[in-house]
C-alpha cells in the first residue's frame, strides 16, 4: 500500500509539472487577473505600547493585531487593536479599538497619497472615550531612502477637551471645565532605508502634537503638555513573514513638565517616574 501511494503521488505529481510546463511556455493561456479585493493583517508583541511616545500600556508588554481590507480602486477599511494600562486605561476591557478607513493613490514621481480617518474607540470604558481624527500621508524616495510626510487632525470633541486643569483635580474625581471640548494637531516625519544585502531596514521618526494643557474626561490627553516632540530611531529585521524591530523611543516631556499630570502620568499611578521618558522597545511582528 505504501509504495502504490507513493506511486500515485508520484504520477500526480508529473502531470502537475507537466501541466505547469505547458502553462508557462504556452503564450496563448491567459493569466489570471489579480483580485479586486485584498485581505492583509498583522499580530505583534510589543515591550510597552507607545503611542506618540507616551506609554498607553504603563511600560509593561503589549499584545495587538490588525486588519486590512483593500480594494483595488485604492479605498480601504481597517482596525487595530492593543490592550491598556494605567495612562492608557479607561476601564471596560482596557483595550483600544481603531476603526479605520481611507483611500490610497499613487502619484506622478513614485509618490503615494494615503488620506482616512481613524476613530479610536475604548469598548465598556467610561463614557465620552471615543474620538475622531482625519489623516494624511504622503510618501515618496529620495535614493535609497523612503520617506513619509504625515498630519492628522481631531476637530473638537470632549474626548479630548481640557476637563481637569490638573492631575490632583482628577485623582479627586472634581471637573473644573465638565463638557469642554478641544482639538489636537499632530505632524510627523518617517524615514527608511534598506541596508543592501540584509534584511535590516533602518528608521527614523520625528512628530509634533499640539493640544490642550489639561486631563480630559478620563484623565489623559492626547498632547499631555498642551504641546510635545516624540522621536523613535532603530531597526527593523525582516525575515519571511516575521519582522523583529528594535528602537529607542522618546521625548521632550520632562519631570518637570509632566509635574502637573501626576499622579496618573506616572508608572504603576504611584505619581513617580515618567511614561513618556526615554526607552528602547522591541517587537515581534507577524504578518499574514
């Protein structure tokens, strides 16, 4: 029985290379189209989720995952996911839920422009979480180097308005401003460059945020000190379908600037340390 299956298995085999052959050497058989509708995602382990630098995982590891739905015509849909902690934390799950969705073109001079928006959404937190933010990228080479010039922009929600002057207002649970709404303006800059004959790209980030000076509703902020710089340089090893990244992530926001924030801008809510100081992070991602 063993070798009558290896037989047909090698038979079998034969006739699909043949048929391969005949395939590829045969001009007239037409190649199929590539679909209009693609499906891409990614899970990944982080060593302390940073979003604009600021840790939203309270310098502990993180877990998240995210899915990509394109269609050909360039329009897009999205979501992406992490679990929260301490700054990050709003209750219910303590999970950040980004629901995406944009359109993606390529322009003259292999320039790309990708515009969306992106609503993060914090499901079975406390109320009034949820914030909009409009976005647009553009990304071009220069040599071997790829480049990215990025604006995102959440118009006035109370998500992110100034309801607590400071973090002793907050840790009391007394609104100074209840129902205030803010803005928050981020801009940023991406490089890469892929080092020849490895499998190691370097990066560099630098970005902006302008904001309100205060805690919002659940007593955080997108800009924490009104306004900030956040950079990340580091490397990224890809092989196959798994990509081990490592970066030096920091900011501009001091002891002494966050002073105000405490206790909740502060490892552990202990009003120590800083979760916006400087930190190498590593990640392991899988893409599928």
């Amino acid at each position: 029985m063993k070798r009558l299956s290896c037989a047909v298995a090698f038979a079998a085999a034969t006739l699909t290379t043949a048929a391969a052959a005949q395939t590829t050497t045969d001009p007239a058989t037409p190649t199929a189209p590539p679909p209009a509708i693609s499906v891409s995602g990614s899970a990944a382990i982080v060593s302390d989720y940073r979003f604009r630098g600021v840790s939203q995982s309270d310098r502990q590891m993180a877990v998240q995952a995210g899915l990509t739905i394109a269609h050909d015509s360039g329009l897009y849909i999205g979501t992406w996911a992490s679990n929260l902690a301490g700054w990050g934390t709003f209750g219910g799950a303590n999970m950040e839920l980004d629901l995406i969705g944009g359109y993606k073109t390529a322009l003259a001079g292999n320039a790309t422009l990708d515009v969306g928006l992106t609503w993060y959404v914090y499901p079975g937190g406390a109320a009034k979480t949820d914030f909009a933010e409009p976005y647009g990228k553009l990304t071009g080479t220069a040599g071997p180097a790829t480049l990215t010039a990025g604006i995102a922009y959440a118009p006035r929600q109370q998500a992110i308005g100034k309801w607590y002057a400071n973090g002793a207002e907050a840790a009391a649970g007394a609104y100074s401003r209840p129902g205030a709404k803010g803005d928050n303006l981020y801009l940023w800059g991406d490089g890469a460059v892929a080092v020849a004959g490895t499998p190691v790209t370097a990066k560099a980030h630098i970005g902006h945020s302008w904001g309100q000076n205060g805690l919002g509703p659940n007593a955080t902020a997108v800009s924490p000190t009104g306004h900030y710089w956040d950079w990340s340089l580091g490397a990224d090893i890809a092989v196959q379908r798994l990509t081990l990244g490592l970066a030096y992530v920091g900011t501009d926001i001091s002891n002494r600037d966050a002073a105000y924030l405490r206790p909740s801008f502060s490892k552990g809510q202990d009003g120590t340390g800083n979760i916006a100081g400087g930190t190498l992070l590593a990640s392991l991602t899988a893409a599928f």
